[in-house]
C-alpha cells in the first residue's frame, strides 16, 4: 500500500489507521460520553488527516486530546516532502524566512541553523508552531501571527539589517520575497523543498465510501485542491470539512459537503475548535433524537 503511514512508536498502527490515546492511557471516552473539557463525542467519526509526517500524528494526538475518541484515524498524506537542489551558501548575516515547518528542516539539513561567531541566525515564521521548531534548532525565531501578511508585517515592522532569503516550497501563493523588495528589503525566495502529489491511501478511499461521515481538517490550499481531485468515485461519505483559513476554504472544489467550518485564526487550536463545531449537534439532529 503506497502513501501509507509506517511508525514505530505510538499512537499504534494499523496500516494507516491510527490509535490515539487519551493522556490517561484509556483511548479517550467511553462510548456514549462525550470527549475531554465537554467536546462532543467524536466515536461516530473517521477523522482523515492528508498532510505529511510529522504533523499529521502531532495533530491526530491534539485532536483526541480536545475531542476524545474518533471511530478511526486515518493518515494518508497528499503531498510528498522532497528537497530540491543543494541550497546556496548564504552571504554572512542572512536572515530567513520560514512559512512552514518544512523551510526549518532544510536549513537545518543545509547547515544553516549554525551561529555565526556565536550569535545565532535571525529566522521570522510565519506562526508558533514553525518558531517552536526554529529556536529549537537554534535560530533567533521572531514569531508572526500564523499568515503570510502577518509574516510580512512582522518583518516590515523589524526589518534585518542584511538580505533575507525566503525558504519556501515549490508551490506556494503570494511571494513574500516580491512583497518585502518592493517595501524597501533585500530579499529573495529560494525552493527548498517539492511538495510531490500523492494518492489517496486505500483506507481513506475505503472510508470515504462508507456511511460513516469523515471529518477532514484541511491545512492548506494545495492539500484541498488535491483531496478534491482524488476523492472516489460517488457515492461518498459525508464530508465534514475544517479549513485552515479563507484561503483554504476558497480552494475546495470538491462536492458540497455536509459541513463546512473555517478556523477563526490560521493555528492548531482553532482548528480543533472549528473540528468541534462541525461535531456539536445541530437542530435536525436534535429533531431526530426526539422523533419528530
């Protein structure tokens, strides 16, 4: 099976279903409880999770921990992470840029995240996430508001004294590099990574076949365009979609699912909470719980 998750530590492995466990070990609520903190229960659910390794089982892991238990996780990646060509060396001073957690990897494959004569290199990223994972690996990582205008602003607010190289995949909307040279900057954009296509594993085409309605947070424009192109063929099952923000939402072009939410901010948490609101009963449910 291609595409498919291959881990060896927890959450346990089926193929590319996922067990999540609860931080008490249990798997999460018991059958008809709801998840932690009050969330609705979650077990009647495939949560289907389409970006790549790593983050994909961090955030099955946040998902459990504010939803409780999903009937299944799947994993099936949409896009493969390849790096390019060698990066170039970089004149002293440089700064970077990083809208993904991906631009850190490969600088930190490239030997950029060394300090130079002990000062460590200034990084701007785009969110929390992507700075957690840049001042871990060294770098001076000045945090943005999770959106590549918050990034610009974030830069133009405290401009570095020497040139900055953007690290971007090769896809990608709105050059930044374009955006920062015409307020002024010394910036430049350089391809670092591919982000391949990639079918849909067959759990998920399985699951998306099934009656049981899938839950699908969506991190970015490109994934919801490939997971429009390869749904199976109809009938499918209903599709509960998260989107990340505007951007991704305006990227969908796949049948109108049952439910739709956009995260009120572009991070983790408000995603989760978007995942919840799709959950919370509405009133044609409430309806059929009582007969009517």
């Amino acid at each position: 099976m291609t595409g498919g998750l291959r881990l060896s530590s927890p959450p346990q492995i089926e193929a590319e279903r996922i067990i999540v466990k609860s931080r008490d070990g249990s798997g999460g609520a018991a059958a008809g409880q709801d998840g932690p903190q009050g969330a609705p229960a979650a077990r009647n659910v495939t949560l289907l999770l389409t970006r790549p390794e790593p983050a994909a089982r961090r955030f099955a892991a946040e998902a459990a921990e504010a939803l409780g238990p999903f009937a299944e996780v799947i994993v099936s990646p949409l896009q493969r992470i390849v790096p390019c060509a060698p990066l170039p060396a970089l004149p002293p001073g440089t700064a970077l840029a990083f809208t993904s957690e991906n631009g850190v990897a490969m600088a930190v494959a490239a030997g950029l995240a060394d300090a130079e004569r002990g000062v460590p290199r200034r990084a701007w990223c785009v969110g929390a996430r992507t700075g957690d994972v840049a001042r871990a690996a060294g770098f001076d990582a000045q945090v943005a508001g999770g959106c590549a205008d918050a990034l610009l602003r974030a830069i133009l607010a405290d401009p570095p004294r020497g040139p900055l190289v953007h690290l971007s995949g090769r896809h990608q909307r709105g050059d930044l590099a374009e955006r920062l040279r015409a307020a002024g900057i010394d910036a430049r954009r350089v391809e670092a990574y591919d982000q391949q296509p990639a079918d849909l594993t067959a759990a998920a085409c399985a699951a998306l076949a099934c009656p049981r309605p899938v839950l699908a947070p969506l991190f970015s424009p490109r994934s919801a365009t490939l997971l429009a192109e390869r749904l199976p063929p109809p009938p499918h099952a209903p599709m509960l979609l998260a989107f990340l923000s505007p951007s991704v939402a305006a990227a969908w072009t796949g049948p109108a699912p049952a439910a739709a939410r956009t995260a009120a901010t572009p991070d983790a948490d408000a995603l989760c909470a978007a995942l919840r609101a799709l959950l919370a009963p509405r009133p044609a449910d409430d309806d059929r719980r009582r007969g009517a």
